[in-house]
C-alpha cells in the first residue's frame, strides 16, 4: 500500500528570500529539485531545510520537469517553525538504523525512506510540539489508532471513501480534503467522523438547508454525518450525508447517490468488489453476491416508477439516458486514508449490465457467470464516468427526480451507508457561510 513521505528540500539563500516572500503572500510556491517519483495522490510532507536548520513544514508536490533530470517541486500549506531546529540535532536522535539514509538526506536534499520519514516526524513532534497540527497526521499514535480498526470497519470505511472522492471528482472539487481524515479515539459511525474540519454547520441544519430536495425528509429520521466542501476559488460547493441505519462493524457496502441541483439530476452507483480468478484476471462473479438479486430488483422497481413520469420537455432535462443505475466493479477497497486516487474499476449502466450478464461471453469454461475487464467489452472509467455526471448527460429528468424519496428509504433500509452527494446551484451555494477544504492547487 502506497504511504505518504516526506521531501527534504535545502534552499539557498537567495532561494529562502523567495520562498519567505511566497509564505508572507501566502502564494506557493516552486524549486526545482532532483528528479523523483512520489504519487500526486498520497501527502508528501516538506522539511523546508536553509543554513543547516528546519525552518518550515509544508505540503508539497512533484509537478512537471524542470530540466533534464529535475522535477518541480511544488510547496504550500507552509508552517512556520517558532524556532529554527538544528538539522545536527535531529540526526543525534535518530535511530542508528535510519541515521545513515536520513542524514544524507538532510545534508543534500531529496525523497526520504518511508522509515526515516516516520522518524523524522516524530523527532520534530517532540522538538517542535507547535508543528503537531499538520504531523499529526503521519504520526504513530495515528498509526495505531488505525491498526485498532476491525477489518470489517475498514472494508466500510474504504467503501464509504471511494464514495465521497467519486462525489467530489464528479463536482470538481479538489479532493485533498480527505487527506486531512484521521481515527476518532472511539469506532467512527462513519467516514466523515473523521473529517472534523469539515463541518460548515452542525448537521442538522445541513440537512435543514437540503429539505426542499426530493427525498430528504427521511434522512433526518436516520442516523448520519454531514459535511460540506467547497473551493475558495470557484465558490462551487458540495454536501455529502452519510446515512446508515446499522454500525459500521455490521454494514454490506455502500451506494452513491449524486443529486446536481442545477439539472435536477440524480445518479445512483453501487459498487461491488472484484476477485482474482484462477487464471490472475480480475472478476466479479454475480451468483455468488447474494445481495445482487434484491438490488437489481429494486432498481427495476425504481425505474419502471420513474418511466411513467412525464416525457421531459426542456432542453436542461436531455439525457443521454434516463436510467440512473450504474454498476462500479473495482478491485477490493485497502483503507488508505492518505490516498485521495480513485480505484481503477468499470462503470457499467444497469442496462447494459443486464444484456451483458446474458452474453455467452461472460460464461467460463464450465458455465458459471464471470464479469472481467476483458469480456465486458466496453465500459466508463473514472475520468469518463466523471465526465458524463457532471454535466447531467445521463440520470433522471426534473420530474423523474420527485419520485427518488422511495428509493433513498428503501437503500437505508438494506443495512449499507447510503452516500448522498448534492451539487447545489452555484448562485445558491454563494450566498451561504463557507469554508475552504479545496487546498491549493500548486502551478504545475
């Protein structure tokens, strides 16, 4: 499982003026460094090292090429330490068998060992406790509060993620955010438990402001989490619920439903995780999820009541399809809270689903009913799926979208988390109290 790291990244002086000047305007800012390999997608924390001491803390990002065999940093989300901690001093408390990586590290710069990262930052909790706000969350004490977790918890809280980052990957906002998740001391009831600083308003009157949305009535009587994201820079906004009837120890997965107020719009996904199968492919075999049948059925009901609405007659109600329902097979969910990627997978509309679970195709060798990336033939994945929801070319019309109250009810109702998205009008989204959790998207 990929983890966050840690750069080290030596400034000249001429450099440090620059870079003191970004952090005064609160501007990122870039340094070209040695060329190196981190995933844009996990947190690299950055020890802003000038003149042999560690004199910030920031968040950074491998952006484009800077030259041949360099790379651009990018830095932001800049601390400043209250006193400048001497690079000797932290070399003297490291543990012999991370002393000699670390310390070529900090005397010439570059990508630290997941090991020495996970020293360094505890040596700098310990010298520097101010600084804890942002290494807190590459902690030990973390690190054991979630190894705490059962596995079910996580299978839930992965799945539960996986919806939230889909919801703003469709919205267009940034999905750093979640990088900020960390373990409640007691079992979370749900994923957004851990995004404290997510919360615009108490959840009540999140869901109070969302009342007049088809459907979310019911929700008040369930228990749930709530938070809002938005971007500083574009305004634009999204709330997420989280409603489940049953704990996290005993649920059986999660359903996205997207809900784009503009284009009055919903969008319904349910995932379900593949396996390996004896020849190494990845497979979804349909017979043996039991839950399958009573879902496929209530998406039937569902749609057979939403296609005796009204034929839509506006140009904002065109869809491409008017059926919500979408499978999402993926590899089984890791709990990777630091990991903001998207899993791999297919989305497949329920439609197309059907036809091809009755193709000779997806039969194996001895019969049995077996989904691969290779005999579904076609399918979205997440850049084109995003594409397709966020502007409403696929999901119910205006008049379909009354009638979703039953299948928000009858999704509690099955034990899973239900995940509601909602992409209010932007104008709406304007005049309400914000907070950025957008973060800052360095220049590439």
């Amino acid at each position: 499982m990929a983890k966050a790291s840690g750069f080290a990244a030596l400034l000249s002086k001429d450099r440090m003026a620059a870079f003191l000047e970004c952090v005064e305007e609160e501007r990122s800012f870039a340094e070209p460094v040695a060329d190196f390999q981190h995933s844009r997608n996990l947190p690299l924390v950055c020890i802003v090292i000038s003149a042999r001491k560690v004199t910030h803390l920031g968040l950074g990002r491998r952006g484009t090429r800077a030259g041949t065999g360099l790379s651009r940093l990018n830095l932001d989300r800049v601390e400043k330490l209250s006193e400048p901690l001497s690079v000797q001093r932290i070399i003297n408390r490291l543990p012999k068998r991370n002393a000699a990586s670390v310390r070529r590290r900090l005397d010439s710069g570059g990508l630290l060992t997941d090991k020495g990262f996970a020293a360094v930052i505890e040596i700098i909790r310990q010298l520097a406790p101010q600084a804890s706000s942002l290494l807190e969350r590459f902690s030990h004490a973390r690190t054991e509060r979630l190894q705490r977790l059962s596995p079910k918890t996580k299978d839930n809280l992965a799945q539960q993620k996986e919806a939230v980052l889909t919801a703003l990957s469709v919205a267009g906002l940034s999905r750093d955010p979640i990088q900020e998740w960390s373990p409640p001391e007691d079992t979370p009831v749900s994923f957004l438990d851990g995004l404290p600083s997510a919360r615009l308003r108490e959840d009540p009157m999140v869901i109070h402001d969302l009342m007049n949305l088809p459907g979310f009535d019911i929700i008040k009587t369930y228990p749930y989490s709530a938070a809002v994201f938005e971007s500083a820079a574009t305004a634009e906004r999204l709330t997420v619920i989280l409603a489940n009837r049953l704990p996290l120890e005993e649920q059986t997965g999660t359903d996205l439903i997207y809900f784009n107020e503009t284009f009055q719009s919903f969008v319904m996904v349910q995932y379900k995780a593949m396996g390996k199968g004896s020849d190494g492919k990845s497979e979804f075999r349909p017979l043996s999820d039991r839950n399958l049948p009573g879902e496929i059925d209530r998406m039937d009901a569902l749609l057979a009541a939403i296609q005796a609405c009204p034929a839509n007659s506006v140009h904002d109600g065109f869809r491409l399809t008017e059926n919500p329902f979408f499978l999402k097979l993926c590899s089984r969910l890791v709990f990777n809270p630091d990991d903001v990627g998207l899993v791999p997978g297919m989305y497949l509309p329920l439609d197309y689903w059907k036809l091809l679970t009755q193709s000779p195709g997806t039969r194996g060798s001895r019969g049995g009913l077996r989904v691969t990336f290779e005999n579904a033939g076609r399918h979205f994945d997440n850049s084109s799926f995003t594409a397709i929801v966020s502007k409403a070319w696929v999901g119910t019309t205006p008049s379909q979208s009354d009638v979703l109250k039953e299948a928000i009810r009858q999704t509690i109702e099955t034990g899973k988390a239900i995940a509601i998205a909602v992409k209010p009008r932007k104008s709406a989204a304007a005049n309400v109290g914000r907070i950025n959790l957008s973060g800052i998207t360095p220049d590439e």
